[in-house]
C-alpha cells in the first residue's frame, strides 16, 4: 500500500552536469539544495545577494548582476554597528563600510561573470508579499531588524509578478540565450502571515509561475518542490522543530527527486564516486599511525587525483589538504 501520494515530474528538455555551471537564487530553500549541489561538485554559485525571498528583490539583485553595477556608498545604511545594504541579507553586512562594500562588490562581479556563462538559473520564491522602505518606496530583501514602522508590507498581484519577471527573462534571455530558468516555490511556511496569508501567498507565486512558464515555453520550467513537500512528505516528522521548514530528511529527498528529474547519468555516477571521497575526508580513525588507515588515505587520494584528471573543472584542494595532514611521512 503506497502510504503517500507521488507528484509526478515531466520529463526537462535539459540535465544537469559537472560540466555545466548553475546559478541559485531565492529563498533559504535554494540554499539547501543549491548547498546539495556544491557537495556534489557541481559548478554551483548560491545567492550571491543573499536569501532572498520574494519575486521583486530576486527579480532586483538579477538585474543588478545583469549589468554588473557595483553598490554605491550612497546605497549602503547604517545601523545598530554595521553597514548594510537593503538590497542584500544581512549576511553582507559588517562594522566596516569599506569590508561591506567590497565584500557585495566582489560578489556582484562574481555572479555578472557567472550567469554570462551559466546553463540552468533555479529561483525559488518564499513569498508574494514585499517590504517597501517609506522613505525611498523601494522594495527591500531584507530588513536588517529595523522598527515595523519604517516600512510597508504589501501583497503582490499576480500581474505584478508576471509583468515583473516577463521583462527579466527576456533581458536574460539577451545576455545568455542557453540560459534554462528553473522557478519553485519553497515550501517553507512563512506562518507570521497566518495560515490563510500564508497560503494566498503562496497561491499567488503559483499562479505568476504557471503563467511565466507557458509565456516562455523553452526557456522557463517549474520544479515542484512545494508539491512534493505538501504531498509527498505530508507528515510533521518531515519538518524541523519549528514546525515550518522542511528537516535535513525533506531536504535530501526532495534532493532524489531533483536528481530522478534532471541530473544525467554519468554525473549521477560521479556523485557516487565524490560522497565516497566525502565520506572519507569524514572519518576519524581510532588511530591515524596504523597501516590500515594510511593505505585508506592513499587510495582516496588517487581516487581524488583521478577524478581531478577526468573533470578538470572539479577542485577537491581543500579535501586533499585534509587527507595529506594525516600521512605520515
């Protein structure tokens, strides 16, 4: 008796491979499975801006990258003893202007340079609903734990979000024609809007998505991880302690069921050979001196070597470097 019901996937036009480069931006979900692929070896950039979680600022830090335009100091706030821009998590910010700056303006040079050459984009939005600093009207990714008062909270019309992101595709579409754009919906539950907020939000991506999908066939594509999140794993065990995000277990399957879809097969077979390599930078000997554990240490190392030799573009250097501090000379 099958105890769950399977969302189906279609079959992309595209995979995913050790060859090609990847670009995530969004929520904190495409972190988690932008975080899969980067362990894997996949040529992978993650949110260069930061989480990012609804339609308007992803759709802001892409056109940025898209122009490459570095940050301003104009641009940056300060509060509570750090710098920070409203267009970035505040995972950019630091007690030095000079260290937020460069350190956005590296990132923002990083992803102009990466999404010119990237074949897929996965952008996953959390929610419908933007802040808008009063002061400026500008909608804001992030509100650096600045007084409610300061900003609005609006819900996005689903023609805002196409008209929004109609526009971006097609730019994107002239900077990297290859480019393959791959929206989900995260499944985390944004519960400070209630239940019902929640869900109209949520209603609202979905129905935008859908409709950008079928304006852009052969450039846009939709990947259910909201789905297989609210079907497939509809049990509280699936989620974290907070309740509302998926737990490292819903994570690495919706993980299977985006590599069942997408991911081809011979760097399926790679990904075996790299959790092996993991999984021995991982343990800790009882003892690193005995003989045993240093043939161990070599092997992997020339498993290591080998895989270099075969995909030029994968790097295990800070792997090696672990495993050459346990040999002995």
């Amino acid at each position: 008796m099958e105890l769950s019901t399977k969302v189906g996937i279609p079959k992309y036009p595209f995979t995913l491979n050790h060859s090609d480069t990847t670009l995530f931006m969004g929520s904190c979900f495409a972190e988690n499975v932008g975080a899969k692929l980067t362990e894997y070896k996949f040529p992978t950039l993650v949110n260069p801006f930061g989480v990012q979680y609804n339609p308007v600022s992803v759709g802001q830090a892409l056109q940025r990258i898209v122009s490459g335009l570095p940050l301003t100091e104009n641009e940056l706030s300060f509060a509570n003893g750090l710098w920070y821009s409203y267009q970035h998590h505040s995972s950019l910010s630091s007690v030095s202007k000079e260290e937020c700056l460069a350190n956005i303006n590296q990132q923002i040079e990083t992803a102009h340079s990466w999404l010119r050459s990237a074949k897929t984009l996965f952008v996953t939005f959390g929610t419908a609903r933007v802040y808008y600093l009063k002061s400026t009207g500008n909608a804001v990714a992030n509100c650096h734990k600045q007084p409610a008062k300061l900003f609005d909270n609006k819900l996005l019309t689903v023609n805002q979000i196409i008209d929004t992101w109609s526009s971006l595709i097609a730019v994107l579409q002239e900077v990297n024609p290859l480019l393959k754009i791959v929206f989900t919906v995260s499944p985390v539950r944004h519960w400070k809007d209630g239940a019902v907020g929640n869900q109209v939000s949520k209603s609202t991506l979905h129905v935008a998505i859908n409709s950008l999908v079928e304006q852009h066939t052969g450039s846009a594509y939709y990947f259910p991880s909201y789905e297989i999140m609210m079907d497939e794993l509809r049990d509280y065990r699936y989620y974290a302690t907070d309740m509302l995000h998926p737990s490292p277990l819903a994570v690495d399957y919706i993980w299977e069921r985006l590599v069942e879809a997408m991911v081809d097969k011979k760097s399926v077979d790679i990904m075996k050979s790299v959790e092996r390599i993991n999984l021995a930078v991982k343990h800790r000997p009882f003892n690193a001196h005995t003989t045993e554990h240093q043939v161990f240490i070599k092997k992997t190392l020339g498993q290591i070597a080998e895989l270099e030799k075969q995909l030029p573009n994968i790097s295990f250097s800070q792997e090696r470097s672990r495993l050459e501090q346990q040999v002995l000379l």
